[in-house]
C-alpha cells in the first residue's frame, strides 16, 4: 500500500509546482526570447493525460500488492480493500496540499468509468439465464427500485417530521424523496465487485446482477423527475407533470433498450463485413457499444441499459463473426477497462469521502438511512419474492430473499447522482453527500466484508464452475427441444414455447442478415462446445504431444514436462480421447492408401514414441523410490515397481479389471474405428495426436511384457466365467506385445532390441490382408469364435498353470520374462499376430453383450461398406490397447494409492 | 375417462396417480380431446420403429404431463432425489429409442442428428462425430470415475445421471400447467 501510495506524494507536489509555472510565464514578456532550451519542463502540458495515467498505475500497482496475499483478497473484497486506499491516499493528498484535490467527478465517471463496467457486463452476461429470469430481475429492478425510492423517502420525511433529523437539514418532502431515489439503486459496480467473489448460485447472482443493471432506467427517472419537481418546487408541480413522471419511466428505460438494440444491430451487421481488416474487429466492438452509450446519454435515456442491451444482442453475432483472436482481445481490452475502472471507482471514492468541506453530518439522517435502506430492502424483497414465488415454478426460498436483501449494495452511482446535486436548490447537499458517503461505505465494506462468510453461514448454494461437455450441451438442447414440444401439446405456450419461436426466428432471418455466410454455416451452440472442445484438447495436445514430437529421437530430455501425463489422471484421459475424438471433425471419406500411410505414419511414431513413457512414469516414480541416474537398475525397478503395483490392484479389484480391460473396448474400439473412417485427411497433426493418446496409455504397456498379461488374463480367466471376454482382451494385449517389441526397436534402450522388421510385418498382416481378414469377421461371427477362444485359452491355460494363485503371480512372470520377450522379436511374432487377430474380429460379435457395440457401430453403415467399417474396427482394435491400458493406468493408479 | 365433475371419482384416482389438480385434469382433458379430435384416444399416425405405442389414452397422456411437472417446495430432499431421478428416467427413455436400458451410439447419434437437423448446414457426418466424441466422453466420465466394473456399451440409465449431475434437472424441467381458462386462448 505504501508502494502505490509514493507516486501519489509526488502528484500533489508535482500539481503544485505546474500551478506556478504558468504565473512566472506572462510575467517576462519583455524579456528576450531564450535561447535554445537544453531541458525543459512542460508539466502542465501533459499534466492531465499523465495523472490520468498515473491515477491508473496506483491502481493496477495496488491491485498487485493486494493479490500479493491470497489470504487478504480471500476474506476481503477488493472493493473494500480499495476504498480504505482512497481513504489513506486522501488523506495524504488532503495532509500534503492542505485541500482535497481530487475526488470522483460525476462527469468522468458517467462519461469514461462506468460504460467500460456495464458494456463488459452485459456482454458477459449469460443471456440464456438472464432471460430466463427476466421476469423476477425486471419486479426487481422496476417495482423494486421505485419502492425503495418512495419508502426510504417517505419514511426519512417522517422522521424529520417526528424531530429525529436535526432541523438544519433544510429539506421537504420531495427532497427526501429525490434523495431516495438516488439512494435506493442497487450499484452494479458494487454488485458486480462483490459478487463475483462470493459464487453464489446463478440464479441469485443474475438476479441480483440483473436488477442492478436494470434498475438505472427507474433510478435516472425517478432522480430526474424529483430533481425537476424540486426545482419547479412542489406548488408547482401538477397532475400532468406526474403523468408525465411515469411515461418518462417508459420512455427512458424502452428507449434506452432501444438505442442499445439499434446500436448491436449495427455492430453485428459491421462485424459481418471486416473480413479484410481484421485488426479493427475489436475497435468495432468498443467503438459502437460506447456510442451506445452515449447516444443514450445524449437523449437522457438510460444509458446503462442501452449499453447492457447493446452488448447482449451483439455478442452472439459478433463472436460468430470476428475472427478468434479479435475475440481474445475483445475479452481482455473489455476485462482489462472494466476491472481498471473498477479499481478508480472505488479508490476514488475513497479518496472523496475524505474531502470534509463537501458533507455535513447529521446522526439522525445518517443512522436513519442506513436503518431504512436494510429495511425497506428486506421488506420489498419479501413482499415482492412472495408474489413472485406465486407465478415462479422455481420458487426462491428464504435463504435467497435474504443474501438478495443483503445483496443490495450502494456505489458509485448514488454518490456521483448526489453531487450532482445543485446546492441552491437543495440546501441539504452536503447532509445527502454524507449520508450518501456513509450508506456506501458502510454496504461495500460492512455488507462486503460480511457476505461471504454469511453465505457460507446458509449454506446458500454455490455456483460449480464446471467445463462444459459435450453430453450436457447435447442434453440440455435436447431439452429445451422436450419441454417446447411438451408445452405445445400441453396448449399453453409459454416461455420455451416463445423462445423456440424466436430461435427459429433468428435462424431463419437475423443470424443470415448478421453473420457471416461462413460463420453462419457452422453457427450451432452444439457445435461451438464440440469446437471449443477440440480448440482445448488440440491446446493440451501441443502441450503435450509436442513433447511427444520433439523428443522422439531423444528420451530423456522430455521426462520432466510429461510427468504431468504419467499421473494418467481423469481428465487427462478425457482430454486425451477426446482429442482423439476430434480428429474426425474434418472430412469423412475411406481412401485406402491414404489411410494406410497414416498408419504407417502413426505406427512409427508409435513406435518412437511408446518407449518414453516408461521413462515418464519412472521419473515419477523415483521421486520417491529410486534414483535417476542407473538406467538398467531403474529398468529393473520400474519393472518391479508396476508389478507391485500391479497385485496391488489385483486385490482389491479382481473382478472390475476383468470388466474394463474388456469390455470399454469394444466401445471405444467402435468410436476409434469412425475416427479412422474420418481421419483420412491426414493432416500433420493427427497421427502425433494419436500419439499423444497412446502415450499415456502407453506408461505401463511398455514395461508390461506379455508375461504380465498372460498371468494377468489367467487372472480374469479364474474369476469370470466369460472366457469370451478374456479371449477378446487377450488377443488385443498380444497386439501390444507386437507393439512393445515394435516400440524397442526404434528407441535405444537398454533393453531388448528387436529386429526392425517387426514392424512391417506387423504393418502388413492387416494392410495387405485386408479382404482376407474381413472375411475372417464375417465367418467367425458364427464358426470361428470358439476355436479362437480355445487357442487364447490354452494360451492362457498354459500361463495359468504356472500360476499357483494370484499373490504368487508375482514371480512366475518376473522369472519367466525374459524367454518370452525374447520369443516375441522372432519369427514367432508374425506368426502369432494374424491367429491372435482373429479373436479381436470376433469379440465384438461373439460377446453378447458386448456385440451390441459391434452392431451398433456398423448397423448404420451400408452393408458394402462393411469390410471397411471392420477394417478400421480392426485397425484401431490395434491401437485400442491404448485405450484400453488407459483404463488400465487408472487402475493401477487407483491400486498405487491404495 | 372423462374429467368432467360427474365423473369426480375418476378424477380423483388421477389425482392421486398424477399428482395434478382437478383443475390442472380437467384442462388436460380439455386439451387432450382437442388433440384427439374427440376420440378416447390419440394415436400415432406416424410409423415409427418398433416399441413406440400406436395409441394413448388420457391417463397415459396425464402420466407423461405429470414428469413435467414443477417440484413441489415442500418435498424434502430425498423426495427431490425421487422426483429428479424419474424426470431423468423419462429422459433417458427418450433417447433410449429400443428401450434396452442402454443409450447405444446409434440411438445417440439419431438424436444429435435430429437436434442438428435444423441446421441445414451441419452435415449428418459431423453429426456423427459430435454423437461420437460425445459418447467418447460419457465413457470417460463414467468409466473412469466410476468403480471400473461399469460395462460400457452405451449409456446406462446410472451413467445419464452422472452425465446430468451438473445440471439441476429438477428445476428445469417442468411446464407451466395452468389452472384458468386462459389454456383455451392457445387453441
């Protein structure tokens, strides 16, 4: 606070000296003119754009100092933090230049400071909440605010009345009433600097948000027409002036919404045609909201709502049309300027209440504003919650009527509208100003303070700040689709029903008029998650896949940035298949070259890539086992390490691994499949990304042999009767055997090195042999299946015979190792792959519950397809193992921690 | 069936099953006769697969207005948990078109490509993909949350509530059933 409090000193100074240089200027005219200054001080040209600028700077350096202490900003609001640093910077101007210097201007604060915050909140606001409760903000804000105005007012007259107000408040009853009106507004600033710390639930906030942006229409109205019947004075004022009073509610507010509209027209409308010029897209945006602004400002409409209004309508259109990064700026400029104006706000008003010669006290108006405002507040609150609760199939219970009755801070706004204020004609000014002064304070900081932990105290219910997915976008759409139809049978139409017509509505004619033809085309919320979606795996991907890229050639540089990876924690499967998911966005067409060189492409990135996981996930393990340094030993240990973890698993979960290792495939298998389908535009990206996917899969199955396997399917084999299932997983983890061998041979490890051509014939069971093996599904839908199930059967028999029980698996496997791997670099390895194959064709069909899978990925391909369809069935069945080791890692994971 | 007042009892005894008022019934009968075209039933002129029932009667078309009904405020929680977990069920059975228990790909697919339908410019392709990444991330969500024995083939009724857990379905998804007369006025 100090820090930011030193340029401050200097300001006063510095004003002070700038005050005298122009006096000593006209006093040497007759002087020569001076020679060629070397250096010279032009303070007073520049003073005010810099004091601007260095108003500024305190508050972004304060703002740094109070986010230095998480602990500070987490118990107080930033709001409070900056008024008591108006305050002590006041004080200081006020200590050093002997008079208050600067203070919140009316005019620099409805002109510059607020539409930087109301444009930033009503193009952030949610629309779809706020329009779903527009009902409740609109009593809210309207009734609400116009019976604050008229009780506090009335009530402040009557005790003035009963002798409690000192009687040098020279004021009647209209002048109470106008300052009512100006007291009674819900700030938004406040609001908004509250709020957003406390996370209550949506509904609360856009309530309580909404009303305070909305009722500036009542609060400008009812300030200008008590303002004007004050000046008119009361006898004056007649039946038409009322009248007129409550048309102009109409007018300010309708024309305010108006303005606002016309101008997100005409901003959407722009927007549609920059294509060329990109860089200005964002100007746009800033430029045309604050013209808004002031057109409303200009004929006394509400600009508040204008620019609320104006930001609401445009964003859709705008954000559809501009390009991504003029979005990113459009973002930050508009967060950037409101939080800054935000910050001055409140320092400002800090700094004003100091200034002693504007404000007298008076205890009784004081105490009994602040008594009032708690008061008439929760009062209408109530009365108005319960008439709403009558036709709100949501009710708002109690507990929300009371944080919406605390909720309603005073700010900026009112102390602005109270010095506004003409003294001559409201001879109590300064008893308002004070009691303005007060009231804020006292709701920022008090109230501020107090709130949080008040909620928590109710235990009101809290927002969940949660991604969202797919499957609720999908859900709630579908929803919304019910709950139309469903009142349209029920006969009623209400809401859903109108806001399908206007859906319909803005898709047929306005989203054609004001988008982008481009844009248009893919314009569907529904869309936009699924794009957001793959914006942010493709980000984590680069994240992580460019690792995966880089460091194919060396293994060890990459550990460290992929630890992260190895921890194979939820999300990061989800992010990981869904990117894999992505891939299919583009163009669906099966080329059968194209696709075979992408998975050569892909197979030898496999290969690259599936050793380093194993060093990932034993640096991850050696902070706490091992050291780094011996590589063999580390080998040994990983390989230790994962086998203990592996029976550790094993106990707790002996049926579960069973269920996963088998049965997720077959869905995720017929999801890859649709993914190869589309994948065949290749691009650069996407067999790396595939990588990306297998790599976290791949932590164990490196250091898995097939011995583990082995011993793990017996495993499956003893508990579950379905040998089925275990015949289907089997085959795929012969697969990676393949795959391990595939992947040590490219990488140097210490380990076994297997002759390259692995690979290849690896690549070319399933390359060349496409028909074949088609017609290998095709049989063994009905023949085959068992013999196969008898082969990895006795495979596993064989295994399993070596296995005593479960805790002992442990070291057969260990022992037995190294034979088999040997086994697999030689000619054996061809040859097991094509008969292990098979099963992996069959399972689909053969499991009966797991063939409904099968059949719903190909029932809906035509039937001449089919051979393809199965082709990438079997393809990915080959990187299935990925997926399915991924489930594999949260086991162990899960059996780690356990 | 009908809900006029001679027949209270009848009235009565849907009351109780469904939870709506005599009012709310008697609109619903209203509403339903002209639907119905003053036949005890509606029926389902168009052919659609197989499971689908070929006519309702008005305690069958009152059963399902009743899922759309708004929670009552005094239902304690548990109650709320009922209620959503049957407004869910409702849902799910929407989209579970065999009715097998299990939303399958196909089944999903067929509904995001009908909720896209009215895009002209989505193609069904990306509709598709949609349904598939979808259907990838219920699977991540509920098999690898979910103690792993989950089977995951489609989506089972107990992974749609996971799906649907950040989504308070039980504020959401009701109509307004009016009590006045005003219902005649959207005829």
């Amino acid at each position: 606070m100090l820090r930011a409090a030193l340029p401050l000193l200097w300001l006063p100074l510095a004003g002070a000296g700038a005050t005298e240089e122009p006096t000593q200027e006209p006093g040497s005219p007759g002087e020569p003119p001076p020679g060629l200054a070397l250096f010279r001080w032009q303070w007073h040209e520049v003073e005010a754009p810099y004091l601007v600028a260095l108003w500024i700077l305190v508050a972004s350096l304060a703002k740094i100092v109070f986010h230095l202490s998480r602990k500070v900003t987490s118990l107080v609001p930033e709001s409070c933090l900056l008024i008591l640093l108006g305050l002590v910077l006041g004080g200081i101007v006020l200590a050093v230049a002997k008079k208050a210097e600067y203070q919140l201007e009316p005019g620099t604060f409805f002109l510059f400071l607020l539409p930087p915050i109301v444009l930033d909140s009503g193009y952030f606001m949610p629309s779809r909440l706020f329009f779903d409760n527009l009902g409740a903000i609109l009593t809210y804000a309207v009734v609400g605010t116009l019976w604050n105005a008229f009780t506090t007012g009335a009530a402040l007259w009557g005790l003035q009345q009963a002798g409690l107000v000192a009687p040098r408040v020279q004021a009647g009853l209209l002048d109470f009433l106008l300052f009512g009106s100006l007291i009674s507004a819900v700030d938004p600033v406040a609001v908004l600097a509250v709020f957003e710390e406390v996370h209550v639930n949506e509904t609360l906030f856009i309530i309580v948000f909404g009303e305070s942006l909305l009722n500036d229409a009542v609060t400008v109205v009812l300030y200008k027409v008590c303002n004007s019947f004050v000046e008119m004075g009361s006898a004056n004022v007649q039946a038409t002036d009322y009248l007129k009073g409550v048309a102009s509610l109409f007018v300010v507010s309708l024309g305010g919404a108006a303005v606002g509209l016309v101008f997100a027209f005409l901003l959407a409308l722009t927007t549609r045609f920059t294509k060329r010029v990109r860089i200005i897209e964002p100007l746009l945006v800033f430029l045309l909201a604050y013209a808004a602004y002031l057109t409303a400002e200009m004929a006394s409409l509400s600009a508040i709502l204008a620019v609320t209004m104006c930001g609401l309508g445009c964003k859709k259109y705008v954000e559809a049309n501009i390009s991504h990064k003029s979005r990113t700026a459009v973002k930050y400029t508009m967060k950037t300027l409101a939080s800054c104006a935000e910050t001055i706000i409140f320092m400002l008003l800090g700094i004003s209440a100091v200034d002693s010669s504007k404000w007298a006290w008076d205890s009784g108006l004081v105490l009994g504003t602040l008594f009032f405002i708690l008061f008439f507040r929760a009062l209408g609150v109530v009365l108005q919650t319960w008439v709403l609760n009558q036709f709100r199939l949501v009710p708002l219970d109690k507990i929300d009527q009371v944080v919406m009755s605390y909720g309603g801070l005073r700010g900026a706004v009112a102390f602005a509208l109270v010095i506004l204020l003409d003294r001559t004609k409201i001879p109590a000014k300064d008893y308002f100003v004070a009691t303005t002064i007060v009231v804020v304070f006292f709701t920022v900081i008090v109230q501020g303070l107090t709130i949080k932990p008040l909620v928590k105290w109710l235990k009101v219910k809290r927002s969940e700040h949660h991604k969202p997915t797919l499957n609720q976008e999908l859900h709630e759409h579908t929803f919304d689709h019910i709950l139309a139809a469903v009142e349209d049978v029920v006969g009623h139409h209400g809401y859903h029903y109108w806001r399908d017509r206007w859906e319909q509505f803005d898709k047929k004619y306005l989203s054609q008029l004001l988008m982008r033809r481009s844009a248009y085309r893919i314009r569907d919320q529904i869309w936009d998650v699924y794009y957001r979606l793959n914006i942010r795996d493709a980000i984590s991907f680069v994240d992580q896949g460019g690792h995966v890229l880089s460091s194919t050639g060396l293994t060890l540089p990459s550990m460290p940035s992929r630890n992260s990876v190895a921890e194979t924690s939820v999300t990061n499967l989800l992010r990981e298949s869904g990117s894999g998911a992505c891939l299919d966005l583009q163009v669906i067409d099966t080329v059968r070259s194209g696709r075979d060189r992408e998975d050569a492409v892909m197979h030898h990135l496999l290969c690259g890539g599936l050793y380093k996981p194993r060093y990932r996930y034993k640096a991850s393990c050696s902070r706490h086992f091992i050291s780094e340094d011996a590589q063999e030993r580390q080998d040994k240990e990983v390989f230790q390490q994962n086998m203990k973890r592996r029976l550790e698993s094993f106990k707790p979960t002996k049926h579960n691994i069973c269920f996963t290792k088998s049965k997720p495939r077959p869905r995720k298998a017929g999801r890859k499949k649709k993914d190869g389908m589309a994948n065949t535009e290749a691009t650069n990206g996407k067999p790396p990304r595939d990588l990306g996917f297998q790599d976290t899969a791949a932590v164990i199955l490196t250091v898995e042999s097939e011995e583990e396997e082995d011993s793990d399917s017996s495993e499956t084999e003893k508990e579950d009767d379905e040998g089925i299932i275990f015949v289907a997983r089997a085959t795929s983890e012969v697969l990676q055997e393949g795959k391990v061998s595939g992947s040590l041979e490219v990488c140097p490890s210490p380990r076994i090195i297997p002759p390259s051509p692995t690979c290849a014939e690896k690549e070319l069971p399933w390359k060349s042999g496409q028909g074949d093996l088609a017609v290998y599904v095709s049989s063994e839908t009905t023949k085959i299946v068992p013999v196969d199930m008898q082969t990895g059967w006795n495979q596993s028999i064989s295994s399993l015979e070596s296995l005593a029980s479960p805790p002992c698996t442990q070291a057969p496997p260990m022992t037995r190792l190294p034979p088999r791997s040997l086994v697999t670099e030689e000619p054996q390895a061809p040859l097991n792959l094509p008969s292990d194959l098979r099963p992996s064709f069959a399972f689909p069909t053969s499991l009966a519950k797991a063939g409904r899978s099968h059949s719903e990925s190909s029932a809906d391909i035509p039937q001449q397809q089919e051979l393809q369809p199965l082709m990438g069935h079997e393809d990915h069945t080959h990187l299935s193992p990925g997926t399915a080791n991924s489930h594999w890692c949260i086991q162990f994971n899960r059996g780690g921690r356990l | 069936m009908g809900a006029t007042h001679s027949a209270s009892e009848e009235v009565r005894e849907l009351e109780g099953k469904t939870g709506f008022s005599s009012d709310q019934i008697e609109q619903l009968h209203r509403r339903f006769k002209h639907l119905s075209g003053d036949q005890p039933t509606i029926r389902n002129l168009r052919k659609g697969p197989s499971g689908l029932a070929d006519e309702i009667n008005f305690e069958d078309f009152l059963t399902i207005m009743s899922y759309f009904r708004p929670i009552d405020t005094t239902m304690d929680e548990e109650r709320v948990q009922l209620c959503r977990k049957e407004k869910l069920r409702f849902l799910f059975h929407m989209y579970d078109s065999d009715s097998d228990g299990r939303i399958t790909l196909e089944e999903y697919r067929n509904v995001v490509e009908e909720l896209l339908s009215g895009n002209p410019h989505i193609e069904k392709e990306s509709a598709r993909s949609i349904a598939d990444g979808a259907m990838m991330e219920a699977a991540s969500v509920c098999v690898g949350r979910m103690e792993p024995d989950q089977v995951y083939e489609g989506i089972t009724f107990d992974d749609f509530l996971k799906i649907w857990q950040g989504i308070d379905i039980e504020t959401k998804m009701h109509v307004r059933f009016l009590n006045m007369e005003t219902i005649a006025l959207c005829h």
